[in-house]
C-alpha cells in the first residue's frame, strides 16, 4: 500500500479509465447506428430506383 498514498491521484486516474470506457462504448454504439441505417437508406434508394422505373415502364 505504499504505492497508493494519494487518493486524489487514484481516484483521478479510475475516473479517467471510466472516461475512457464510456467514451469507447459510446463511439462503438454510435457507429454501429450510423452503418445501420446507412444500410437502410441505400436499400431505400434502390427501392425508389425500381419503383421508378415500374412506374415508368407502366
């Protein structure tokens, strides 16, 4: 225990781990929403696309 005599500097330091968790886990779930619905909107436009040219071609 004699490594660990300020608590200020180890109470920083966790909150900083947990900064940086929260943070990963943040960037992580947001990018996934972003591919997700990235998938969604293209599969959007090719469904406008091909009711377009039913429409066209009808």
């Amino acid at each position: 225990m004699d490594l660990v005599k300020d608590e200020r500097g180890v109470v920083l330091m966790m909150a900083l781990a947990l900064l940086f968790f929260v943070s990963l886990f943040l960037f992580t779930f947001v990018s996934w929403h972003d591919s997700l619905y990235g998938t969604y909107d293209s599969l959007g436009t090719v469904y406008e696309k091909a009711a377009i040219t039913i429409m066209q071609s009808g």
